[in-house]
C-alpha cells in the first residue's frame, strides 16, 4: 500500500488505521522526512507488517519511479495507492503570486498524474490494483478565493475518469475518484494565505480518521466515484440547479464559515517548502462551528457596542 501525503492529515490517518486494522506493508510518501519517520514508527507499532519512508516531491517523476521499483523489488507487487498529497492557496485571483498559484495546481494535477504514470503501468502488467486520488467537493462546486484549489480539483477529477475510460480493458485496475467535504486537518493553518483572514473548514467537518474509516472500505470494494461529506449533493445540486441563487451566496456564506475573523499574515504556507512542524492527524477544528459561533457572537457584540457607542 502506497500513501501519498502520509505525514499529515487523512494520509496519516490512512496509514495508521491501515497498519493498525490490517497489518499491511505500508510506504510512506511527503517531502518532509521528520513526520514521515514518526508516522513509520507508530505504523509498525500499531501492526504494520512494514512501514518504508520515501520523502519525495510528487513533482519528481524519477523519485515515484525509484520508490515504485524498489516496492515491487522487495514485496513483489503494489495493491493499492492512495494519493492524499495537496496543497492549498487562499486569495483573490489577482492577489495570488504566479508561482504560488501555479504550484498549487502542478502539485494537485500533474503530481497526481506522475504518480499514475508511475503506478499504472505495474498495475496493468499484472491486471491487478487500485489507485485512489483524493478530490473534494471543491472540484464539483465553485467558492471564492480559492482559484488555484478549485481548478485543480476540477482538473483531479477529469484526469481521474480519464484514467477510469483509460483502464477499461483491465478490469483488475480500479481508479477510485473521491470527492471529500470539510475534514479537520492541518491543511488550512499549512495554506498559502493572500486573504489576510485564514481559511477554516466549513461545517459538516468530519475528522480525518472517519475519513480513513470510508477510505479502507474503498480500497476493499473501489467503486469510481465515492462521496464523503454529508452536504456534497446538496451543494452539488445548488451549484448546478441554481446557479444564479448559488452565486449570489456562495460569497457571504463561504466569507462567514470558511474563514475567520482574526486577521492573517501573507505566507506561501507550505506551498513552496513543507512546514514539518504543523503536520498532525488533526488541525484542531472539531466539527467547525464552535470558531463560527464565536465570530457571530463577537460580531454581535462588537455592533451592540458601536450603536451604544454612537447613543
Ligand atoms: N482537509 C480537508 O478539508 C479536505 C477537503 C477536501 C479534499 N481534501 C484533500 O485531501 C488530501 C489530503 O489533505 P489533508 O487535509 O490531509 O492535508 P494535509 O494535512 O495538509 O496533508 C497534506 C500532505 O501532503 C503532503 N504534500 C504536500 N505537498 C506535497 C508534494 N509536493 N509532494 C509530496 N507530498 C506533498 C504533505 O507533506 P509535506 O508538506 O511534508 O510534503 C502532507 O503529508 C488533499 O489532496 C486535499 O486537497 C482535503
């Protein structure tokens, strides 16, 4: 079993639930080795039969080949990837550096199609495996400032029914195209910030081992398109029943519970370069709203206090 972005997030919880649940041989994929050695640890021992690191950037093609061949060098085969690595920006389009804006979609989109490229063809020789990419309801819907997101995601989940058209004449191939909701994970405090307000999940936020839970029942019955989230359809539905209705809320409602109302400083976040030191299963949302709550109520409070202000 293959993970990418496994030192943080779903992908460590992935890989903890899978050595802890199934004992598997398990490979762990980040640019960041430190996070990526203690994950390996508490795999092997929580009952991973292996837990091999491999710091990589999924821009690096040659980096995917060498751990591919030295996989099935040493355990014959791969079963299963699941590619959970990403990276986000917050910002207006305009207010978003070119380079930030760009790696944002390299690493989503081609770091996903480097990893197909480097995995399919092993799968095909041997009719065998699953590759699972991790796309979000972002990829069905539009939301304000998040361009470079958005349109990787949309992009993730063309290139994943590509490869779904693509591998139909192996029917041991499975691609398994996942659209995620809000999940607590360090990737909004580890986003590019160009908003000056940070981004948080909106509710419904699942936790990123509820999420693992869904993601080992998809890698034992892969079926191509799977939903985790309980407001994706209605926001899919929205999106493209009422486009009109859905544009004119999407702005406020996104401004109020997607992000705060602390400022935050400029930062290419972990964009360009990993910030080890913020990975962790969880971001320390919860299920969202409690931050949502105590930004209406200081609102509140503070316009009870300029009209008293003005009295
Ligand atoms: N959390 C959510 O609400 C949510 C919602 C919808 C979809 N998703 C998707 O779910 C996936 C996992 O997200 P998460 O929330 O678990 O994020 P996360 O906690 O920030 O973890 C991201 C992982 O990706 C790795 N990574 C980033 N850039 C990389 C690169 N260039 N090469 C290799 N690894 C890289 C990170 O490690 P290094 O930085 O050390 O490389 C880290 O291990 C992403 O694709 C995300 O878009 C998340």
């Amino acid at each position: 079993m293959l993970v990418t972005g496994a030192s943080s997030g779903i992908g460590r919880a992935l890989c903890l639930r899978l050595a802890a649940e199934r004992g598997d041989h398990l490979v762990l994929l980040a640019r960041a080795p430190g996070p990526l050695d203690e994950v390996a640890d508490r795999c092997r021992a929580a009952g991973a039969a292996s837990a091999e690191v491999c710091p990589a950037d999924v821009l690096d093609q040659a980096a995917l080949e060498r751990a591919v061949g030295a996989t099935v060098a040493r355990l014959g085969g791969i079963d299963a990837v699941v590619h959970s690595a990403g990276v986000v920006a917050y910002g207006r389009f305009d207010q978003v550096p070119a380079e930030v804006w760009n790696r944002v979609l390299e690493t989503n989109v081609l770091g996903a199609a480097n990893l197909a490229r480097a995995v399919l063809p092993e799968m095909r020789a041997r009719d065998s495996g699953t590759l699972v990419l991790l796309g979000s309801v972002i990829g069905q819907i539009a939301v304000p400032n998040m361009s470079a997101y958005m349109v990787s995601k949309w992009a993730l989940h063309a290139l994943g029914r590509e490869l779904q058209l693509d591998n139909r004449d192996r029917s041991g191939v499975r691609v398994s195209m996942v659209a995620l909701g809000s999940v607590d994970t360090p990737i909004y405090a580890q986003a590019a910030n160009y908003l000056g307000r940070q981004g948080r999940p909106p509710p419904p936020v699942y936790s990123a081992d509820r999420v693992a839970r869904r993601l080992v029942g998809v890698l034992d019955h892969p079926s191509k398109r799977v939903n985790i989230g309980v407001a994706n359809r209605a926001m899919r539905l929205g999106f493209s029943l009422t486009p009109g209705l859905f544009d004119a809320l999407v702005g406020p409602l996104f401004g109020t519970v997607a992000s705060g109302r602390a400022t935050a400083p400029e930062t290419t976040g972990n964009v360009l370069q990993p910030q080890p030191e913020l990975e962790d299963v969880a971001g320390g949302h919860g299920y969202g709203v409690r931050a949502i709550a105590t930004d209406l109520a200081t609102g509140a409070l503070s316009g009870v206090q300029r009209v008293l202000g003005r009295g």
